[in-house]
C-alpha cells in the first residue's frame, strides 16, 4: 500500500527569513495524521534567506541529517565541528546526550535551500557523534546510501535501524529498490518529477509505503529523491 503525501499539503511558515514547508507535524503546525512515519520524526523543506540563520540552540537524542540543495550552510557546534555545508552534501549530528549547534546562510545574495531530517535514535542518551557525506558528484541512474545503522559501504553510521538512500536522475533513468519482509518505506522527491510504482510524484511530494515489495523510481528529467528504509 502506497499513501502519497502531497507537497502542498504540508505545514507552512514563512518566517521572512525563513520560507519552510513541513511534511509531518513540527513547532506551531500540527496534524495529529502526521506525526511522522516509523522512526522518521522530522522531514523540513527550508530556504534561508541571506545572511539568515538558526542561532545556538540545544538538541537531545535525536538523529539529525542535513542535505543541502542550493546555496551553502554554515555548521557549527558545541562538538568543535565547524565548516561549510554544500550542495550535494550531507550533514549528520547525533544529538544523544545534548549537543548546541547554530546554522547561518553565510551568503549576502543567495538563500539556501536544504532539507533538514530527524530520526528517532534505537536508544537514548547515546554519545554526541559528528558525520559528513558528499555525494556532489553521485552518479544518476543509481541509488547511493548515505546512512545505515551499520554504517557500510561508507555510509554514515546512525543510532537506529534505519537506511538514507539517494537517487539522481537526469532523463528517464530507472532504478529499483528491494524492501525486505517487515520494512517500511518513505520516500520524498527533494527535487523533479518521478514516477514511483507509476504514481507520478513532484518536487515537495513523498510516499509512504507498508506491505510492498519493491519500489520502482524513474526519471522525468532533472530529480532527486531521497528513500527512507525503516523498520
């Protein structure tokens, strides 16, 4: 079974500096229908104006995973992590025990655009763990793992039993993906048009799956999605 989340139904903010689209329930928009999906928690659709940011605020136990789409980011963290995020990479934080961090669009003409992901961690109170993963240069046509609870094939190591995968196209690529006995899948287009099991999805858009054994992306055009394998 497939239920498709549409992008303009999501939550919205526009904060002036902050233009952000909400796919489950998050600060002052709630919907009781989604309140997430298995262990993904937090799914925000953001572009920071320049200049703009997110100032130092603490996070607990939840795994966070930032995926820059245009723009650049600037990171830093009460861990002494501190750089640059840019397009094609990915970010990841494990809050655990606490940890403060600040994002700030350090440009003075461009917004960024990024999507910001939580995962609930298997456990909490884990120790507060720093990862990055470039996939600037990723190869259309193909699905990328970007993190996975073992962290194999160089993949991000995470605190839960969960697989990030990334897929780009260019123009009518396919790729497929296996879902074993007992997964769960949530998949959202971050940019493009994709059909997935022949249901058309747009920028913004995403599905949950339950019950299926394969998922069936292709290209129509320029896209990228990001597939979720849960437990």
């Amino acid at each position: 079974m497939m239920t498709i989340r549409k992008a303009n139904e999501r939550g919205h903010a526009d904060h002036g500096w902050l233009n952000t689209y909400h796919t489950f329930s998050f600060a002052d928009y709630y919907d009781p229908q989604w309140m997430g999906f298995r262990d993904l928690r937090v799914i925000n659709d953001d572009y920071v104006a320049p200049g703009m940011g997110f100032g130092k605020h603490p996070h607990r136990d939840m795994e966070i995973i930032t995926y820059v789409l245009s723009g650049a980011l600037e990171h830093k963290d009460s861990m002494g992590n501190g750089r640059i995020i840019k397009p094609g990479e990915f970010q990841y934080m494990a809050a655990g025990t606490g940890v403060q961090h600040s994002e700030f669009n350090p440009s003075k003409a461009e917004a960024v655009h990024l999507l910001q992901i939580w995962i609930q961690p298997d456990q909490p109170g884990a120790k507060p763990t720093y990862g990055e993963k470039t996939c600037a240069n990723a190869a259309p046509g193909r699905l990328h793992l970007i993190a996975s609870k073992s962290g194999r094939d160089d993949s991000i190591r995470i605190n839960q039993d969960a697989d990030l995968w990334l897929a780009r196209f260019t123009n009518g690529q396919t790729v497929t993906h296996e879902l074993k006995s007992k997964r769960h899948a949530w998949v959202h287009v971050a940019e493009g048009e994709v059909t997935l099991n022949s249901k058309t999805l747009k920028g913004g858009d995403a599905a949950a799956v339950n019950g299926e054994s394969k998922l069936e992306l292709a290209g129509k055009g320029p896209a990228q999605v990001l597939v979720f394998d849960l437990n």
